[in-house]
C-alpha cells in the first residue's frame, strides 16, 4: 500500500491549496514571516520575464510568488 501511495504522488502531485492575495511586497513579506515564518530563499525569472519568489519555513511549509 505504501509503495502504490508513493507512485500515485509521484506520479500525480500532492493537492495544491492557493490562495490569491493582493498585498504590497512589504506587507506580503511580515505577513509570511509573522505567520508561517517563512524567508525568501529564492528571487528569479520565468520565461516571460515575470518575477517569481519562493517563500520557506523551517517546518516545511512554503509560498510560491509570482
């Protein structure tokens, strides 16, 4: 059972919750630190020139920005 759960979330992906918010980059940033305490460990470009961010917590969480 164990080896059919690992293929079935390789092979199809854990559920993604997102959330759409609209904050200035400031306020976004406390928010995460305040209440996740996720840092920004990763700033770059996808192919259409659009910043993305990725936002980590020592206990496994993480925000993805774009």
């Amino acid at each position: 059972m164990r080896l059919f759960l690992s293929v079935a979330f390789i092979a199809f992906g854990f559920p993604a919750f997102a959330i759409e918010r609209c904050l200035p980059h400031d306020e976004m940033a406390k928010f995460l630190a305040d209440q996740f305490q996720e840092q920004q460990r990763f700033v770059g470009l996808d192919q259409g020139g659009n910043m993305l961010e990725r936002w980590f917590s020592p206990g496994g969480t993480f925000t993805l920005n774009k």
